[in-house]
C-alpha cells in the first residue's frame, strides 16, 4: 500500500514557510549592543565587568560588543578606579566620550516637524519647529525637514554621526520609505530617508514614530528601568510601540505598531483606512467633536480633552457621560494590547494626556473592568510629560543603534 505524502513535519525535516536561525547572529549582536548601551544609560559609567553583568551578556561577548563603540570615538575609557578589584588590575570605567560625536533627530507628524541635536548620553542640545499645510505638496515637507534640521545642525561643530527620522504613517524603515500616511496623502510613497540623506549628507534612519517613542520612554521617560511596556500616542491618529522583554518590537521592515487600525466593531464607522470600525473611529480627537456636537456640548466643535475634562468636572451631565464613555473607548486598546502581549505598563503621550488624572483613572479602572483578575499583571497606565521629547530621543537612539559595526 502507498501511503499518502505525510502533511507532518518529520524530525530534521524544515519547518514553517522559510527554514531560518532562531535569531540571526546579526539581531543577536544588535540586541547585546542595545542592552551595552542601555546599561550605561541606565546606570552611568560602569567597568567592563559590571557592564556585562547589568547588560545581561557574558564577559567574552563584552570585549567584542565595546570595541567597536570605542574605536569609533562613541565611548571612551575613565581614570582606573582602585579598590573596584580587589588583588586585580584597577578597573577603567567606560562612559561616553566628552567629544564623541553628537546624533540628530527629526521628528515628524502631519503639518509639523520638530528637529534636534541630541548628545550621546541623551541631552538636548538644540531644537527647531516647522509647520507647514497639511495639503502641501511632499518637496514643501522635505524642504521643511531639511531646513529644520540645517537649523540644528548649524550650532554643532562635530559632525553627528546620523539623523534619526521619527514619522506619523507606515514606514519602511529598510528603504526609509513613508508607504502610507492617512492624515497627509501626499506623503504617501516618499523616500524621505534618501531624500533627506542626499540634501544633508548624513545617514538618515526613518522609523514609526510611536516606536521611537517607545525608544525614548525608554532611554529616559517613565518606561525607564522596565522590561515591558506599551508606549501609544493618542491624538489625531492612534499608534504603539512595544518594549518586550528587555528590547524594542519591531516587524519586518518596521512593520507592526499600527494598533489604531486594529478593528474593535466590524460595524463601525469607515476609517481614514478603508476598513470599519478601527480603534481610531472610536478613540481620537474626531470622535470627542462629533460627540459632542451631538450632545450640543458647549464649544463642540473644537472640543479637547481637557475641555471635556473640565466640563465633566463643573458637573454637566453630558460631558461626564461623555468623559466616562472616552476613557472606555480609549481602554479597549490598551485591553486588546494587554490580552495578547501583557506589556503590563502602558504610557499615554498625545492630546489624551491634556485629560490629567481625571482621565488616566478612568482608563485603567476600565481596562481592569474588561481584563481577568490576576493580582501580578493588573495593567497600570502612566501618561507622558506635556511637551517632552521621548520621540526626538528615540529618533536619536535609532542613530546609535545602527552606527557602529558588530564584531565576532
Ligand atoms: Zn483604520
């Protein structure tokens, strides 16, 4: 008798779409680099030793993952601290350099952009705005970047090692390609990373900005220290980037994070997508104006959340209904999120954060009311600071993370 070919993948035999490495020794040098770099961030300068330990990689890994970072002028070595081992030669502790060289950023959303000079170890060192309309043409918007980030870099009198480009839409970070932005169609297919590179003749990384903002809740806003965290920026337009067990989540190509198109009612209303029903129908800026406006509350029209905050708080009936049912369209995301990854920590940046205490409360009371009790993993949510920079950190971050060659 002839058996049928068996549809069960045998042992030894390749498994999955394309048989590939668990992890490719490229990812893995990536992944130890960050965790060296994080370290020192964290903790300020540490010995080769102490940098191993803290890192979470061996003592033979550390030697191959700092060299390059020193040759390249990044780090550099401190006066020998006597005493750090005992019976031992005296430890040199690793920092960056005083004149290592400094990292630019860019940050852009539709009809803004914010540009900055960011110091190795994480200050601001300057900044510049632009606007433009957001029915401009792309050149205006590239034209508008560039000299922006010719503002900034005018006052450095090193050459930085790169531009980080943070972008509102779906990016292809492989190309530096911007494949789609639903609030400005006209940057839809823009090879900004290329065509900012060739006007500035600096390597240009482009990334999803809630991702970058992830990178820099991390580096230093309150995602500081954690393992996991969802870092979602909710204003005109809803998107996430996730920290996941001590390193950023990013699909091919910068894929994934694009958390306001995930469908929460299949008979929703059209999104600026084309699908029904997305996060973003029910949790952004348009949604509260054409809610209120329905309710007649006063000035609907340009209604904020900090408006509706303090209408609910002088006790109009309507707005507190209002208010309570936002917090409850803003936690299905979070508990969507949580459900499937549990990143326990869930830090707000955008208008939502306008809406204070008052709002943040009533988010993670409704995220716990729709997630199953577990007295370790209760989500806690966190809002941002008004008018940080954890995006233009995170863009600057991205600039480290792919300037200095991996050996061994
Ligand atoms: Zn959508």
């Amino acid at each position: 008798m002839v058996r049928p070919p068996s549809k069960t993948p045998q042992p030894g035999q390749p498994v999955g779409r394309q048989p590939t490495a668990l992890m490719t020794a490229v990812k893995a040098g990536r992944v130890n680099q960050g965790r060296v770099l994080q370290a020192l961030h964290d903790f300020g300068p540490l010995s080769r030793a102490d940098l191993a330990r803290l890192a979470g990689v061996s003592r033979a890994t550390i030697g191959s993952i700092v060299q390059p970072l020193l040759e390249g002028g990044l780090l550099a070595e401190g006066e020998p601290q006597r005493g750090a081992t005992p019976g031992g030669k005296p430890a040199r502790p690793l920092w960056f350099a005083p004149d290592s060289p400094p990292l630019a950023a860019v940050h852009l959303l539709p009809g803004w952009v914010q540009a900055a000079l960011v110091s190795a170890d994480g200050k601001i060192l300057a900044t510049a705005r632009g606007s433009f309309r957001g029915t401009d043409p792309a050149a205006t918007v590239v034209d508008c970047v560039v000299d922006r980030l010719n503002a900034v870099l005018a006052g450095s009198s090193a050459r930085p090692l790169g531009v980080g480009i943070a972008v509102g839409g779906i990016v292809e970070s492989t190309s530096g390609t911007i494949l789609a932005c639903n609030l400005m169609p006209e940057l839809s297919g823009l090879p900004l990373g290329p065509l900012v590179s060739e006007r500035v003749h600096l390597p240009v990384h482009l990334d999803l900005h809630p991702r970058a903002q992830a990178i820099g809740d991390r580096w230093s806003g309150p995602g500081r220290g954690e393992q996991s965290f969802a870092s979602i920026y909710i204003g005109e337009a809803i998107g996430a980037g996730l920290f996941l067990n001590g390193a950023i989540h990013c699909g091919p190509a910068g894929a994934g994070g694009e958390i306001g198109h995930t469908i929460v009612d299949i008979h929703g209303r059209t999104c600026r997508c084309g699908q029904r029903g997305c996060w973003e129908t029910i949790a952004t800026h348009d949604w509260l104006r054409e809610e209120a406006t329905r309710l007649r509350l006063p000035t609907a029209h340009a209604m904020t959340t900090a408006l509706l905050a303090g209408l609910s708080a002088a006790g109009n009936t309507d707005a507190k209904e209002l208010f309570e049912r936002y917090a409850r369209n803003l936690a299905l995301g979070v508990v969507n999120l949580q459900q499937i990854l549990a990143p326990g920590l869930f830090i707000l940046h955008g208008d939502v954060i306008a809406g204070g205490e008052a709002l943040r409360g009533r988010v993670e009371r409704q995220a716990r009311r729709y997630l199953p009790t577990r007295s370790t993993a209760e989500p806690q949510i966190t809002f941002g600071a008004a008018h940080d920079h954890a995006t233009l950190l995170g863009a600057a971050r991205l600039v480290l993370s792919h300037s200095f060659p991996l050996i061994g």
